[in-house]
C-alpha cells in the first residue's frame, strides 16, 4: 500500500519541482541521479525520499546561481 501511495506521488512532485523553476531535464536528472543512489535493491518508498531531497538540491542550486535581479 505505502509504495502505491509513493508512486502515485511521483507526478505532484514533479509538477511543483517545475513551479519552483525547473526543467523537465532538470526533474528527469533529479530522477536519474536519484535511481543511482538508492541502487537496484531500494523501495520505492526510498526512491521518492531520495528524489525530494535531490529535487530540493537541484531547486536551491539553481536560485544560488541565478542573478540577483532574477530572484526579485
């Protein structure tokens, strides 16, 4: 049941990751690099954990390197 409820979580986080000003490249890297980390043997409880935290990352890289004027 809890990894129906993970999966079924997936394309919200997706979304707000793209409000939050990502790509879908971007999401789809978040995803990739999250697949690697949790390895082959992981749930998908700990696979939407682990692409939270790498979306989160990638969403605060991003506004750390965008111009000041462009966070305005």
């Amino acid at each position: 049941m809890r990894e129906m409820e993970a999966t079924s979580s997936l394309q919200p986080m997706f979304e707000g990751a793209k409000q939050f000003g990502l790509t879908d490249g971007e999401v789809l890297q978040s995803l990739d690099h999250s697949l690697r980390e949790v390895g082959d043997e992981a749930t998908v409880g700990e696979l939407v954990d682990e692409l939270a935290g790498a979306l989160a990352r990638t969403i605060l890289g991003k506004e750390q390197r965008a111009p000041a004027e462009d966070r305005l």
